[in-house]
C-alpha cells in the first residue's frame, strides 16, 4: 500500500473523530470500470474493508451511486449494516429520510412525471438504435444514456442529439463519464451525504469518488471531512487516489486507525 502522504494524514485525523460516516461511489471507486454495466462487481478487499468500517462503534458506512437504489442493491451484494442511496440521491433504502426538495426520499413516486419520463425513454430509445454500442438505462426517477461502448462517432452523435432533443424536456441534465443523465427530479449526492451526516450527528464524513456527479459531494465537504477524488480530472475534493485498488487501500488503512 501507498497512498498519497497528505491522504494518510488525514485518514490519521477522520479516525479520532467522534461519530464518522464514511461514504463512497460505486462504479469506479469500490468497483472498477467495466465495459458491462452489469457486470461491475466491489474489489472484495474495498467490501470487506467497508462491512469492517460499519461494524466499528461510532462509525457509519454508505454507498452513494448514481446506480437505481435495487441494482444498486444486487451488484454491491451489501448487507443492511452498509446504507444503501440509489439515483444520485433520490432513493434511500432506509426509511424517514428527508429532502429539503421533495419530501419523504424513500417513496417520491408523488415527485415523478411518469409521463415525461416515459417520453424521455423513447426519445432516447430512438436516438440509441442503430448506434451500436450506445444503450439507455431507465431508472425510477430518470434515465442514462451510456455510450461507453459506441464508436467516437456514433458516441458524440447520440450525446448530441440527446441534449438537443432535452432542449423540450423539464429535465436535469448530469453529465458524467460516457453517460448523459436526465432525472425528471432535483437530485444531489451531496444533499444525500447531508441527510446521512445529520441522521447520525457524524462529526466527520470520508467520501470517495470518481466521476463529475461527486463534485456535488466534494462540494459539501467541510472542514473535517476527508473528499477523495479517484482517477484524473479537476475536481473539488481535496484529496486524490489512481485506483479503485487504492480506494481499497484507504479504507483497509482507515479501517485500521479507526480500529
């Protein structure tokens, strides 16, 4: 293991803090990138680490993924002891939570145009078909549009004609890696990773992520919070890793000071 020396000190700080929250994405920080959106599974040793950290007195573990909170829920294969935030912030898997925005987060059908999310669906449907390699993935409260797997050509042309087409939606539009978002609700991880520090009056939050969806995270860090930005990119967070692998590594060090 070798992480960053401004990281481990940190890391050496957040441990002593009296009630921590430690917080991650999922694709691409506790499980690396596939081709395969299906196919993404934790690095066990970031898992173990992670149901370690929940385990610990004091201390509070949770997933925050742009993910639908149930394939969220399959391909973590977390137990409950690891809190579950699906949809960028707008699923929760455990009850009484509140958004500011739009009330009880765990139901939040009353939030959902169905009708334009339908729509959006098939618009994009329409833009994905016969560009191999570019799919839609519905979500309950929005939809992706992925061309990971496209070529360069038909990837920007579908993300082109995506934002036109979105020109006549009430949407919100989240950019990522090789992905286009459009939620038919306000959705933020960073107002998610609020709702849990206040739930359990955390002290501290540690959070780990990757891609442009987690600048909402980063930029809800305060002071005795730990962000880690994973891979390359500007970024708000304060600190950064290369890898998945060294996600794992952090939390196996924090799982061993906090200990």
């Amino acid at each position: 293991m070798l992480l960053p020396v401004d990281l481990v000190s940190a890391l050496d700080r957040v441990a002593a803090t009296p009630r921590l929250l430690v917080t991650s994405d999922f694709d691409g920080t506790l499980a690396p990138i596939v081709s395969n959106p299906a196919d993404a599974r934790p690095l066990p040793a970031a898992a173990e680490a992670l149901l370690a950290l929940a385990a610990l007195p004091s201390t509070t573990a949770a997933l925050v993924s742009g993910r639908a909170l149930s394939t969220l829920r399959e391909l973590s294969s977390m137990p409950p002891s690891v809190h579950l935030v699906g949809s960028h912030g707008a699923e929760f898997d455990t009850g009484g939570q509140e958004r500011s925005d739009s009330g009880n987060v765990p139901g939040f059908a009353h939030d959902i145009d169905h009708g334009l999310l339908d729509r959006i669906i098939a618009e994009l449907t329409a833009i994905a078909a016969n560009r191999p390699g570019v799919t839609v993935e519905p979500k309950p409260a929005s939809v992706a549009l992925h061309v990971r797997n496209a070529s360069a050509a038909d990837g920007a042309a579908a993300l082109d004609a995506a934002r036109e087409a979105a020109r006549a939606w009430d949407a919100e539009i989240t950019a990522g890696k090789a992905v286009l978002e459009f939620a038919v609700i306000s959705t933020d991880k960073g107002e998610a990773i609020d709702i849990l520090r206040d739930r359990d009056a955390a002290t501290a939050v540690v959070y780990f992520g990757d891609d442009v969806t987690d600048e909402k995270a980063f930029r809800r860090m305060r002071d005795s919070d730990v962000g880690v930005k994973v891979g390359p990119g500007d970024t708000l967070a304060g600190y950064r890793v290369e890898s998945p692998q060294d996600v794992a590594d952090a939390l196996a060090y924090l799982l061993q000071r906090r200990g």
